[in-house]
C-alpha cells in the first residue's frame, strides 16, 4: 500500500454489517480483559477478543468477519483483533504504535473497522485524526504509527483490527 491511509465510509451493505454490528456488541463474543498501560498516563484497560494471530484460527467465531475479510481482499492474514474500550471521562490517547513486529512493516496493510459511532479516534503520527464512525474502514501501511481514544459519549468504542498483507 502506497498512499498515507484511506478511509471507506459505508464499507459493507447495511444488511452485512448489521450482521457483524450484532454479533459484535451482542453475547456472542467472549471478551478477555487486557489491563497494562493503556493510555499514556496511567494503568487503563480495555477488552480484547483475537480472532485470528499468525497463522492460526484463535476463535470459532472467525466466520462472522468473513464479508469484511473478503472485502479487504486479503491474501495473507497475520491478525484480526478487536478491542472494546469503555467509555471514559475524557478522549485520552493510546500511546503511539503499530500492531506488528518488524518483517510485516513493509508491503503489510491495517485496517480498522468501527463497530459503533461514537467520539473517539484513531490518531495517525502525522497529526490526522479519524472519527469512529460504525461502518468506517480505515486502511494505512502497517509501518504507521497510530493511537486510538476511548470514547464520552456512548458507553464503549468497539473496533476490529485488521493486519495483513494484499
């Protein structure tokens, strides 16, 4: 991927990403808590549920990606996880970031795709700000440094990552 970052409005037809929407925010997926230093200045959390990490198929629930992974056209997957962060009383950042180690930084792709709208953000390095908007795919070279915000005004931002290679 050559160009900064695209973003994708409307990425799936409304009847396939009610599917994802639901089984998403519903009790389909089992979500695990990964506490650590999440945002910059203090010990936050968020819940995580990994759906597919090198090579390997680490949920049955893998299935219900599948128009998104058709979508993205993807030849090889490295990861696909997604992360629900509760709401906040402020927009704090992650700190800055990418999601692979280094041999997939180059010719490797992240998306992200936003479960729900709310007021939360990815930030790029470069000062670019993109809203969380349900139905939103955001694709940028895997070698990007970006941060994510926890949301105000709904009560979680739930996204899906996505890092593969086209």
């Amino acid at each position: 991927m050559k160009s900064k970052h695209i973003v994708i409005d409307n990425f799936l037809p409304d009847d396939k990403f009610v599917k994802v929407r639901d089984v998403m925010m519903g009790d389909l997926i089992p979500w695990y808590l990964n506490v650590g230093k999440v945002f910059a200045d203090d010990n936050g959390y968020q819940l995580t549920h990994t759906f597919y990490n090198e090579n390997c198929v680490r949920s049955e629930r893998i299935n219900h990606l599948n128009p998104i992974v058709v979508k993205l056209e993807a030849v090889s997957l490295l990861r696909i996880k997604a992360n629900l962060t509760p709401r906040v009383g402020e927009n704090k950042l992650t700190e800055f970031h990418v999601d692979v180690g280094k041999k997939q930084r180059e010719g490797w792709c992240t998306s992200i795709f936003y479960i729900n709208t709310n007021d939360g953000y990815t930030a790029l390095k470069d000062g670019t700000k993109i809203e969380s908007v349900a139905n939103r795919l955001l694709t940028f070279p895997s070698a990007t440094m970006h941060a994510g915000s926890a949301c105000t005004n709904e009560n979680v931002r739930i996204l899906i990552n996505f890092n593969y290679i086209v």
